[in-house]
C-alpha cells in the first residue's frame, strides 16, 4: 500500500505545517486543509545516530532536515551513504520504527537519482 504524508496548509494565510499544528504559527488561524507532501527535498543538515532506543532494529540510523520545492521543513531519517549540504533527496513514507503491535511510520530520505 502506498502511503503519503500530509503536509497542513493554513486557510488563512497558506502557510505549512508539518507536523500539523492547532493554531498556524504565523497569522494564528486554526483552520488547516491537507496537501500531499512528496517529491524531491534539498537536504540542509543531517547526524547519525548510534545507541538507537528499542524498536529501531538497526545499529545506526542517519536524521536529517529537508525543505519540500514549496518551503517546508520536515525531519526525517536519512538513507545516504555520503550526504551533501544541499544535495536533492527523494521522500519515501516507510516503517520508520517498529513498535509493538503498531509500526510508526515516517519519512526516509533516499538520494533523488540512484
Ligand atoms: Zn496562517
């Protein structure tokens, strides 16, 4: 099943959020419509991660900080052997860790060509 990420457009103002907020942070309104968030993603910082809590089943795990072509700045976990500051990165919605009896489901960023 393909799933997608929502990103919450205010009404008011158009700003997004991600994840949603109850009131817009920046004119205040609290009325918000979802966008599909996908596509490509600038990647403006990253750090791996060693020491994972339970239910990641790996030993290290990279995060990041992208920005969506529309603005928004989303975390993720990041799935790149040699990052770059600036680098195109493709937005995939997998298990991001597993708990018991849910999986969480989050982004992971992979590089845009392969
Ligand atoms: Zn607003």
């Amino acid at each position: 099943m393909e799933r997608e990420m929502q990103a919450y457009q205010c009404t008011q103002c158009g700003e997004l959020h991600h994840p949603l907020h109850y009131v817009c942070r920046k004119c205040g309104g609290r009325d918000f419509k979802e966008v599909p968030l996908r596509g490509e993603a600038a990647l403006l910082t990253w750090t791996k991660v060693y020491n994972l809590p339970e239910g990641y089943m790996r030993p290290s795990l990279g995060f990041c900080i992208v920005e969506f072509e529309n603005g928004l700045r989303v975390a993720g976990q990041l799935e790149v052997d040699r990052p770059i500051f600036g680098m195109k990165v493709r937005a995939v919605v997998d298990v991001v860790r597993e708990g018991v009896g849910e999986d969480y489901y989050g982004f992971i960023f992979k590089p845009a060509q392969e």
